[in-house]
C-alpha cells in the first residue's frame, strides 16, 4: 500500500502487526501450557470483532487508494 501512497498503510499495518502480536502470545500460551477451550473461545470470540472492523474499515479505505481494473 506504500507504493500507491495510500494514507491508511500505516494504520493498516499497525493493525495486522497487533493482530499477529495476539496470534503469538495465543501460541506461547498453547506451547507452555497446552491447548486450552476457553483461551481458544476468548481468542475466537477477540478476531470476530477485529475481522468484522478491520475489513469494514481499514481495507475498504486502502480500496480506494488502489485503481481495480473494471469487472
């Protein structure tokens, strides 16, 4: 997204950064003391939200920084 100056690049990777930052910590929990239902329901029930306001959100401001080919 850098390369069509879209001003929300950042923001987006900030956000995927944070994402992949909770993804972590959720495997060193599951490395260090095995796989957990309710840790897993929590991290579930935490990316719903995050898919839901980050595609609504984010993604659709970098659409419209990138010129699509007609459909």
């Amino acid at each position: 997204m850098a390369r069509h100056r879209c001003p929300s690049a950042h923001k987006n990777k900030q956000q995927h950064l944070g994402l992949l930052q909770r993804l972590a910590e959720h495997r060193r929990f599951h490395a260090a003391h095995g796989y957990d239902p309710h840790d897993t329901q929590i991290l579930v029930n935490a990316l719903q939200p995050w898919l839901h306001s980050h595609i609504g959100g984010v993604d659709r401001e970098l659409r419209r920084c990138v010129k699509l080919p007609p459909s």
